[in-house]
C-alpha cells in the first residue's frame, strides 16, 4: 500500500473544498459513487435556478441604469434550462424575479460596489497534502457574501453552509462572511460567527477522511465497508440510486 502522505494523490484528488467535505460528512457512500466511480448525473433545475438569481443581484450592484436585473435573471436561466423539461421547471422559474427582488429590499440603499465575483480562494493545511480551494460568490472591501435560494428560509446559517463560510473567512483576512438566503417571500443576511470550530472541523474531518482512504487500494475495496444512505439529497437523482443499486447490491 502507498505511504499516507500520497493518499490523496493514489484517489486523484488533487483538492478538497467545502462541496467534499460537506458529502463526506453527510454520505461516503455517495462521494464514492460521484468521484471514483464517476457518475455522471443530468443537470439538476434549481441549480440553473441559484445560478440566474445570482447574477441578477450580481447586476443589481455592476449595472447602470438602464439594465433590468430581474429580466437578466430570468433570461440566464431560460437559456440554460432550454432543454431541461424537469417537471419542477416552472416553479423554479416563477421564482426567479421574486428573489432577485427580494435581494433589492434587502439592500435599500445600501448598494455597495463588489470587488470582483467567484473569486478563487485557497488555504493550505499543514501535513493534508492538498489545497483546499473555493469560489466566493461576491467579495466586497470588508466582506464576502454567498447567496444562497432556497424554498423554506431557516433560522440560522445552516451545518454545510458554516463549513463554507469557515473556509472562505480562513482565506479572507479580515473580511467579514455573510450567506443572503433568498425565497420568493422573504430574505435573511446571516454573519458567520464563531467560525473556528467549523473550520477545525473541516480540517478534522480531511485529515480523518484520508486516513479512511489510506487503508483501502481502490474504490471497489471501500465500497464492500460504506452502506449508502438513500434518503438524503445526494441520492435524489436515478442516475445517483441506478448506480447505488449496481455498485452496492441494493
């Protein structure tokens, strides 16, 4: 067996980022059948869905006056939705003006000007071996913010999204980190605090993941001891509970 200093690099992970820590923490079963196994599902609508929203209140801070961010919004997403034919298409889509709109009360007056947008971040860990990278939706002079749509608006920054943030604020100096959560009714701004226990989590749970991997020489070998769970949202697609079925046996 290699040495654990090239674990990560025998499973061709050349990075982690807050996406492989969050699907490690909730289901090593669907990671192995998303990265070493490889499949490939088709593109998911309310992806499009935060993809268009966010660029709407993207132009809501770079446009000029004679530009319509909500009509922007909507025209991304109908575009990249052209060949989608999800029967939940049309919900997502009468959502996208609401929560562009949503996002221009929350600001009022207050429109800043961003910096620059999905901004590459990255943080070294000592003895981990790689990187662990991300994409900051806006970066402001004094704080970054991820917007993040949503059909029920929760009460807190939730679990996956504080892992997020920790990263994003470990890379970020002095700069405060927000998460704007958009409905079609309602929005909420969020600032992460007391991140550092979600940051030596996400460290504690890379540094646990590849010691997990170092005892196994392929995908094949870790798939007869991870017993996938199929009731969260890894597994909602059939390509995902398809390949379930042929790599686990049930």
């Amino acid at each position: 067996m290699s040495g654990e200093d090239d674990t990560f690099k025998r499973w061709g992970i050349k990075y982690s980022s807050a996406g492989q820590v969050n699907i490690i923490a909730t289901d090593i079963a669907a990671w192995l059948v998303k990265y070493p196994f490889g499949v490939k599902e088709k593109p998911k609508v309310f992806f499009a869905r935060g993809h268009a929203v966010e660029h709407g209140c993207q132009r809501i801070h770079d446009g000029d006056e004679f530009d319509d961010p909500e009509q922007e919004a909507l025209d991304m997403f109908n575009k990249q939705t052209a060949f989608m034919f999800d029967e939940a298409k049309k919900k997502e889509q009468d959502l996208i003006v609401p929560m562009v709109q949503q996002y221009r009360e929350l600001l009022g007056d207050d429109i800043q000007e961003i910096e620059c947008s999905q901004q590459k971040i990255e943080v070294e860990v000592e003895g981990l071996g790689i990187p662990i990278i991300g994409y900051t939706d806006f970066t402001f002079a004094d704080k970054i913010v991820d917007i993040k749509t949503t059909g029920r608006m929760p009460s807190a920054i939730s679990p996956a999204h504080r892992r997020q943030g920790a990263i994003y604020q470990k890379a970020s100096g002095n700069k405060s980190m927000e998460f704007v959560y958009l409905t079609g009714k309602r929005s909420e701004r969020y600032v992460l605090d007391n991140w550092q226990d979600d940051w030596d989590e996400v460290v504690g749970r890379l540094f646990q993941f590849k010691e997990m991997l170092s005892r196994f020489e392929n995908k094949e070998e870790l798939a007869k001891v991870v017993q996938p769970d199929y009731s969260n949202f890894y597994w909602s697609s059939a390509e995902m509970r398809d390949a379930g079925r042929k790599i686990f046996g049930y």
